[in-house]
C-alpha cells in the first residue's frame, strides 16, 4: 500500500499464497513506477502449520530477513 499523508493508503499489489509458496523464499515485486512518501507493507504468516510438515499443529513463525525498495 502506498500513502502520501501516511493515514490514507491505496492497496496497489496482492500477492497470493500460491505465489508465495513458489517463491522458494525469495520474492521480486515488480510494482511499475510509483509515487509515495509511504510504504506499508502487510505480511502475515501461515498461522497453524499444517499436517505432514516439519512442526504440525504449532503456530508458524515468519522470518524477514531483507526488504530493498528501488
């Protein structure tokens, strides 16, 4: 979402959860040229983990390790 005011922001990118998990950790957002002196990002985890992978039935954590805005 970008914002100019930093109250007021306009959703311009929705990414999916299919397309998260071909990410393969690693996500490049193309959002073409923008103008905004705010950037908010929403990212949520997975919640609970789900069954037949590593830690089913607990909460899932979520690790950003780097976010570069160009």
């Amino acid at each position: 979402m970008i914002s100019d005011n930093g109250k007021d922001f306009k959703e311009i990118k929705t990414i999916s959860s299919s397309e998260i998990e071909k990410s393969n950790g690693i996500m490049k957002i193309d959002l073409q040229k923008q103008q905004a002196k705010y950037l908010k990002l929403v990212i949520e985890n997975l919640g609970i983990i789900p069954d037949g992978q590593a830690g089913a039935g607990n909460k899932a954590w979520l690790f950003i390790d780097e976010i570069s805005v160009e």
